[in-house]
C-alpha cells in the first residue's frame, strides 16, 4: 500500500492507501471498488470500465460534488462519450485516470476544499 495523506480537515473523507488490497478511507479498510465524496465513502459494484454505467455512479452525482475523478484501474482508459456528456449534464465534470493518480488528485483537490469525489476501481494484483 501506499501512504498519500496530505492535511484534511478530520471531517471529510480522506483516502489514505490504495494497492492490491483494496484501500483505506479515513481509517476504514475497502476491499474492492468504492465511491468517494467529501463527507462519505460507499462500496460500488464496478469491477472495471466495462461495468460502468451512469446508475452506477448515481450515489456521487448527488450535486455536493463539481468534478468526479475516476480511477480506471491500472491504467487510464477510456469513457463512452456518451456516459461523459450525461455526467457534464448534471453538472460535474469527469476526468477519468488510473486509480492510484484518482486517489492522489482527490485528496489535493479535497485538501483545497474544491468540491470533489472519486469513483475508484480496484487495482487488483491481476491488473498490474
């Protein structure tokens, strides 16, 4: 695992790990795929891109977030443009990245008190 704690204020989600054992948000262990907002952390049944779907990401959409990081695994991969303008339409925007760069970009955005969630798919041992 890998530690990327930057100073958050202690009410807000943090993620402190992130690697083949899933990850850990404000001393909390996830094991598989999760979605992150500033004030709570939810599993999510996102396995990998080809899972993703607007209803999945339903949960985080919720209007307290204005960009969406999400973290495609491994690596970076690509969004239907589809799926992207019906997340822009809702007023976020959704900037997709490999998921240990997600976590990193969450906590710095979050950090800056910027109104930001993450969407983070597991990086299992397989993946890399």
């Amino acid at each position: 695992m890998v530690d990327i704690t930057p100073l958050i204020p202690g009410n807000r989600q943090r993620i402190e790990r992130y690697g083949a054992s899933g990850f850990t948000i404000t001393g909390t262990v996830w094991p598989s795929s999760v979605l992150v907002r500033p004030t709570q952390t939810l599993a999510w049944a996102v396995n990998s891109l080809a899972d993703l779907t607007l209803d999945s990401l339903a949960s985080v959409l919720t209007g307290d977030i204005d960009v969406l990081l999400l973290g495609c695994g491994a690596q970076i991969g690509l969004v239907p443009p589809a799926l992207r303008k019906a997340v822009r339409d809702r007023g976020v925007v959704l900037e997709p990245m490999d998921t240990g760069a997600a976590c990193r970009t969450y906590n710095v955005l979050l950090a800056e008190d910027r109104r930001v969630g993450a969407a983070l798919i597991a990086v299992t041992a397989a993946s890399r």
